[in-house]
C-alpha cells in the first residue's frame, strides 16, 4: 500500500514567523511532487509543484524535496493569517504518472 | 491552467436516488479525475476518466455505483446512484493538461442524502 503522510496538526504559528509543513512517501518510484492549500469548504489549490531534488522558491514559499530520504517540505516565510488553511502534500504513483496519492493534510493556523 | 467548473455546487437528496455531477474545463486536457472528500478527511480517488475509453475504478469504488461519462476532452460527469447517507461527501473534478503536470480542481459538490 503506498502512502503520503503530514505531520499531525494542527500547526500554529505566529504572524510572521516560519511554518514548516513535512511530507514523507512510501513510494521509491515517485517522480512528481505537488502542495496544495485547502481553504475551509473550498477545493484543493494548488501552490507548488517539485520535480527535482532541491530547493524550489515561488514568493513566500519554497519546496524542498529529498528523494533519497523519500521527502518534501514546504517552508512558508512570513506567515499571514491569510495563510490558514490545511495543507495537502500529493506525490504521484511511480508506476503510473495518471495516479496522484494524496496525503492527509496538515492543518496551519497563523496567529495574529 | 483549465479553469474547471462543477455543478451543482451543492444538493439535498432523498435516499435511492441518483445525482449526475457535471464537470466543464475551459480547454482540452487529455485526464480528468474524480475524487470524494469526506468531512475532515483527505481526498480519495473515485476513478480515473479517459476520453474514448472507459473508467478505471480504485479499489472500493465500482461501475454501477458510480457510472462516470468522458464524451469528449472537457468534459466529464460522475452518477452517484442508489443513494444512502453514507454518501454524504464532497465530490470533486479534477483535470491535469499532461503527464507529470499537477491536476486542478473544480469547486465541488457538496452532497448530502436525507
């Protein structure tokens, strides 16, 4: 069974500081990795997508991806309230490119 | 990135009845997905919607249950047939333009059986 897990939430941060989201991955295979931001009763919103090992920057948020230890993170600089929402970390199959495992979400609140 | 829209946003349904869930992207997209959400969870994968061919079901998830249409290349409907409150969910589209790109999601519908 492949998986994708988050760290548990709920996370809390205060405005303005670092929030830290983590994303491990069963799957050796796995070539493409993607966050998204799911606001309370909205759909999924993508943020980022990593394909490469490194570092990926896009604003306030930069991916991190390690796949020999089967990793990804998310980094959100600054953190607003704005940014409260839960988090989805998604890691394709690696047999298939169609497939997209989700994981369960991590849950971030930035205090005012 | 295809702008996707699915309708209804929402519905209240009787019991042993059927819902089709309609999914319109703005341009041509060679996958489109669908998955459920249920309250606090993830989301899990119905089925994998290919033009020309047939569905491809996960695991728990059947034909007859959830029948699921792909006529041309932006566009996809999902039934949600038979109906009991254990139904319940979030029922979302998706849409990835190419292999390896990310999906994007409709707004979804939010359904609940009485």
């Amino acid at each position: 069974q492949k998986e994708v897990e988050q760290n548990s939430g709920p996370l809390s941060v205060p405005e303005g500081a670092i929030a830290s989201l983590n994303c491990t991955y069963s799957d050796r295979g796995s070539q493409s990795f993607f966050w998204y931001r799911q606001y309370s009763g909205k759909s999924p919103e993508l943020i980022m997508s990593i394909y490469s090992n490194g570092d990926k920057e896009d604003g306030r948020f930069t991916a991190q991806l390690n796949k020999a230890s089967q990793y990804v993170s998310l980094l959100i600089r600054d953190s607003q309230p704005s940014d409260s929402a839960t988090y989805l970390c998604a890691v394709n199959e690696g047999t298939s490119y169609d497939k997209v495992i989700f994981g369960p979400g991590t849950s971030l609140s930035v205090i005012p | 990135s295809a702008v996707i829209s699915q309708k209804p946003s929402r519905d209240i349904c009787q019991r042993g009845t059927s819902l089709t869930i309609q999914c319109q992207v703005d341009s041509q997209v060679t996958m489109m997905f669908w998955y459920r959400q249920q309250p606090g969870q993830s989301l899990t994968l119905i089925a994998t919607a290919n033009q020309g061919s047939e569905a491809t079901y996960e695991s728990g998830f059947v034909i007859d249950k959830f029948p699921i249409s792909r006529p041309n290349l932006t566009f996809s409907t999902l039934t949600v047939s038979n109906m009991s409150p254990e139904d319940s969910s979030i029922y979302l589209c998706s849409a990835r333009t190419d292999e390896n790109q990310p999906q994007h999601f409709g707004d979804g519908t939010r359904l609940s059986i009485l």
